[in-house]
C-alpha cells in the first residue's frame, strides 16, 4: 500500500510538473493528423479504412505526397476531438500509429514588428540567451531622467522608483533619454508592437537625477546609488558622467556592491582616451560603444576605465537605422515615439540587460557577474588603446557560461524531454517494482551527461564513440563466446575493456595495475594529441576507462598483487580521477597539439 501511494504521488508531481513546463513538445500546435498503416495489410484493406474514415467523419484522407504510398502514410484534417475518436475506434487495429501533424517552424524572433530595425540585439546574440532565461525575478535601477510608462512598456513590470530631482515618489520622464535607455534593458517584448528588449521579464526601478535639461547632481546620483540598494535593485545602470571625481559617490559605489548590486556605466562621448565617471571607478563596468559594423563608434571614450563594449549606435547623417531604436517620448509635447538614438548612454544597457540575464542563470556575486561578462566577451586582438576593454558583448555566451555547473529544473526537464523520458508510459511499464530503478537510471544517466556537457564539451564522433566503448567495456558480447575447440584467448581479450586486458591475458578475473591504471590512456593521448581524429580516440579511451575503473572500485575492487580491499579500491579511485583529469586537461582551449 505504501508503494503504490509513493507511485501515486510521484506520478501527480511528474504530471503537474510536465503541465507547467513549457518547453513540451506536447503543446504544439497542429490542424491534421497523421495514420500510419501497418505494412502488412494490403491496399484494399487500406482503401476500405480510408472511406470508412470519411464517411463517418466527414473527412477526406488523403497521402501526403507522392511518396507516401509505399509507407502507407495519410494525412487528414483534424484536432484533438477527431484524435481521440480515430484513437478509440477500429482504426488502431490497422494503423502502426495515430498522432498529429504537428507544425514545426523556424525558430523565430520575437513578434515585436519592428524587432527587425534593432541590429543590436541581434549583434549580441541575445535571442539565444532567451532560450534560458529573460530576467525573471532581477529589478533593474535606471538612474537616469526617470522613465514614463510608453506603450511598448506597457507589459514590463514596475517596483518603487523616486524622483531626487523635485524630491518626490514618481519619477516620470520629462526629457526621453531614461525612457530610451530602459527599453534597451526591459522593452515589453513578444507583444506584437514596437521592439525588444534584452531581459523582458526583468523589472525597472526609475531613479530620476537628471533634469529635463539632462543635467544632474552628485549628491542626488550618490543617493539613489544607496536607494537601489536598500530597495532590491540587483542592477544599477548609469547612461551619465562627467569629469569630476567624488568620494561621496564612490562610498556609495561600495554600499551597492556590498549588498551585491552590479554597478554599469556609459564610458562617456567626447571621444577621449579614458573614460569618465562614474564608469572608472571600482566595482563600476564601464562600457564603450559600437558601431553596426562591430567597431568602435567615433564618439566613443576608451582607454582607463572601459570594461566592456556594446552596441552604441553610430548614425550617418540624417539614416537612423545605425542608430539604437527604442520606444521612448518627445520631450517636448510628452507623448510616445519610437527614436533611434545613439552614444555610450546606449551601450551601457545593453551591459546591464545581460547582466540581469546573468543573475538571473543563477550567479549572483557583482565580482563574479563582471567575471561572466568579461570572460564571455568576443576578444579583439591587437586593441592597445582598449577601444573594447575585455570585448564585445555576448549575450549567448554569458547566459550559457553562467549556467555551467549548475543543475537546474528547467535543464533536468529539457533533458528529460530529449531522451524521451516523458512519456508515461515509460514510467508505468512495469509497476512499482520498476519505478525505483528507472529512477536511478534516469537521474545517473542525466548526471552524467550534466558531468560529460559542463566539465567535457565534445562534439561526438566515431573515434570518440570508439574510444569510450574500448575505454570502457570493450566488446563485451565476445567475452563469454564459445567455439568448440577453438582457443578462447582471442574472444577473452576482444571482450574486456582495456583495464581488464592485463586479466585477460592471464585468464584472471583480478585487474592487473599496469593496465587498470592511467598509464595507458596517458601513452594514448602522448602519441595521438597532434592528430586531428585520433586524438578523440584516446580523449573518449581516456574517459572510458575512467569510468571503468570508477565501477570497479565500487563492484569489484579486485586487483592483483594488491588484493581486493580499501589499497586496491583506492588505487582504482585514484587512477579513475586521475584519468578524468588528463581528458579535462588535454579539452582545455590552451592545450595545443604538437
């Protein structure tokens, strides 16, 4: 009784789970179904079915191209209602399978009609960063004008902002540059108008320290630096500077970074070879402007104090598409526009839209996010008067380097998905007796593939494949193969691993230390490093008798001369990390073959 409730109970989270998970393939979209007739009935049978099916619903099978005829493949028009009838009926008993039409497409971009003008997100590689998260749960404080609520705002989420210019809780734009800059960070998005922005599901905190005229004070920057903190604000973005260095300012910096607030300034548009305040000091990122070609804009500053680089804009003349568009006001009449515009005020939040993506894949630490950004960054080479500081924003890069390491809900269940662990029947088959090894199998096996994908990124191949299945198990289906008369040795040997080969040999089950040990694997990389195939032979033999080994000592830690207890086990444990540790060397970027 006790394990049927525990298979019930299972069964309702894994269900609940899969209804709220939206990456299902199960809520596609389709119009047709698809009937597979078996291959052995004939084409009478399937003619007869095929009439019975219109005449009862109506419809008009029909095969679904030239081709079809041969796999007995037809098409009919139909929904959920028509599946579950054509299901339940007499069909089934002549069909392979009945299922919809699903319809696949191109993985599109957003809706936002004028997504296309914003050659900036697609310059950072955002929309792939969309696919694990958009910001969720991170508040974004633009300390800027202050920012009115424009129609392409209208679904992005608001907390308690403050205007420090007139002293009062609603810090409305009156001037367009905050509004502009905030849809950069958290432009409503997949709303069907308007444009994008980088982390949609983020909230906005205004902080209003410029002036309609868009001058603004230190003290009243310094204090909403401190607002932000003490309000929850995760990001901090500064589109403003000036020359004059403030040690009220900079204690403010460090409050917010103290509290874990990541710090983003514009490096500022005169052109010069550093950039201003607050961009240079500590704990700040400052960041310089790009051009749609990719290379620094002319305004720009660089030098001391440019962290990062980002898409800025640089117009020609009166053609805006070189600019960065966003929904923002005229601030002469109030009312909404859409403006491209163009400096290192723009650049920066793009820097801070990534940053709340960042944080929000699971990095919470601002030393450690400015990592993430940094590293992440497309390198320029030969930059030095540091027009780029560590590169060029990758959106992509540093959402999917934040998320390495950690195991998270929505990467277990996209894996789920892709192995196909979702059916239901895979869990039922077999009752209760089966569920608790399928368990054990499932989450292993996502372990390990959590381990190979994080700490051993590879593209598979045969020689990989080849050396994992040496490596490993070797072909074990030989090993227990008998002839009459015929001497085994051959069979004994091609059916063991290379950690058994030594045993092998000698007709012992006791692994043999010479080979159950890195030092084969280590001669493997030695000698095949420099070629461009093999080289994944010994990586994927490498791997496989480390897990070889790792099993080993945990089944049947048996080995010669050392015997069977904890100086066998531990050689086996030592030689197996010692063997993951040279296939993590030599995958290392900076390892290069000779």
């Amino acid at each position: 009784m006790r394990k049927l409730l525990l298979l019930g109970l299972f069964l309702i989270g894994l269900g609940w789970a899969l209804s709220n998970f939206s990456g299902l393939a199960a809520q596609g979209t389709y119009d047709s179904l698809i009937l597979d007739f078996r291959e052995d009935i004939g084409a009478a049978q399937i003619e007869s079915q095929v009439q019975t099916i219109a005449q009862k619903y109506n419809v008009t099978p029909r095969l679904n191209s030239a081709f079809s005829f041969q796999d007995h493949v037809f098409i009919v028009k139909g929904d959920r209602a028509l599946l579950k009838a054509l299901k339940k009926s007499e069909l089934k008993k002549y069909t392979e399978f009945i299922e919809p039409d699903y319809v696949y497409s191109t993985f599109t971009p957003p809706n936002d009609p004028d997504y296309g003008k914003q050659w900036n997100m697609r310059s950072i590689n955002v929309e792939s960063a969309w696919d694990d998260t958009q910001g969720e749960g991170m508040t974004v404080a633009v300390i800027d004008t202050g920012i009115s609520q424009v129609p392409d705002l209208n679904e992005t989420k608001f907390v308690k902002g403050y205007d420090f210019v007139n002293d009062q809780a609603d810090a409305n734009d009156d001037n367009g540059h905050g509004t502009h800059v905030a849809g950069t960070i958290a432009q409503s998005t997949n709303n069907e108008f308007g444009v994008a922005g980088i982390a949609y599901k983020a909230n906005l905190m205004p902080l209003k320290v410029l002036s309609a005229g868009g001058g603004g004070t230190v003290a009243d920057i310094a204090e909403s630096i401190r607002f932000a903190a003490d309000n929850g604000a995760d990001v901090i973005n500064m589109s403003l500077g000036g020359g004059g260095e403030s040690q009220l300012m900079q204690e403010a910096i460090d409050y917010a970074h103290g509290k874990g607030v990541v710090i983003v300034a514009a490096a500022g548009n005169a052109g010069d070879n550093s950039a201003s305040y607050p961009a240079r000091y500590p704990h700040v990122i400052g960041v310089s402007a790009l051009g749609p070609t990719g290379t620094k804009a002319p305004y720009s500053n660089f030098g001391a104090g440019v962290d990062l680089s980002a898409p800025g804009g640089a117009k020609e003349g009166e053609d805006p598409t070189g600019g960065i568009l966003q929904n923002t006001i005229n601030p002469e009449t109030g009312e909404s526009v859409f403006e491209s515009y163009q400096g290192t005020s723009m650049a920066a939040p793009h820097v801070a839209g990534v940053a709340a993506l960042v944080k929000a894949a699971g990095v919470k630490e601002p030393d450690a996010i400015e990592d993430v950004l940094k590293q992440s960054a497309l390198q320029v080479k030969d930059d030095e008067l540091n027009h780029y500081g560590a590169g060029k924003l990758d959106a992509a890069a540093a959402v999917k380097l934040a998320a390495r390491g950690q195991i998270t809900f929505r990467d277990f269940f996209r894996w789920l998905r892709d192995n196909g662990y979702l059916n239901p029947r895979f869990w039922i088959d077999g009752g209760v007796i089966a569920l608790w090894p399928k368990l054990a199998m499932v989450l292993g096996s996502y372990l390990l593939a959590w381990f190979l994908r994080n700490y051993f990124p590879f593209a598979w191949g045969w020689s990989l494949s080849t050396g994992l299945v040496a490596g490993s198990s070797g072909l074990f289906f030989l090993k227990g193969f008998y002839l009459f008369d015929a001497p085994q040795f051959p069979f004994r040997l091609l059916g063991s691993s290379i950690p058994e080969w030594g045993g092998a040999v000698q007709g012992t089950s006791a692994l043999n230390p010479i080979f159950a040990s890195v030092l084969i694997p280590l001669a493997l990389i030695a000698l095949l490093l420099g070629h461009a195939q093999w080289k994944w032979f010994a990586i994927g033999t490498t791997i496989g008798v480390a897990a070889c080994l790792g099993v080993s000592a945990v089944m049947s830690p048996s080995m010669m001369w050392l015997g069977d207890g904890t100086i066998a086990r531990g050689f086996l444990i030592v030689n197996a990390l010692l063997c993951l540790a040279l296939a993590r060397l030599v995958l290392k970027p900076g390892v290069q073959s000779t």
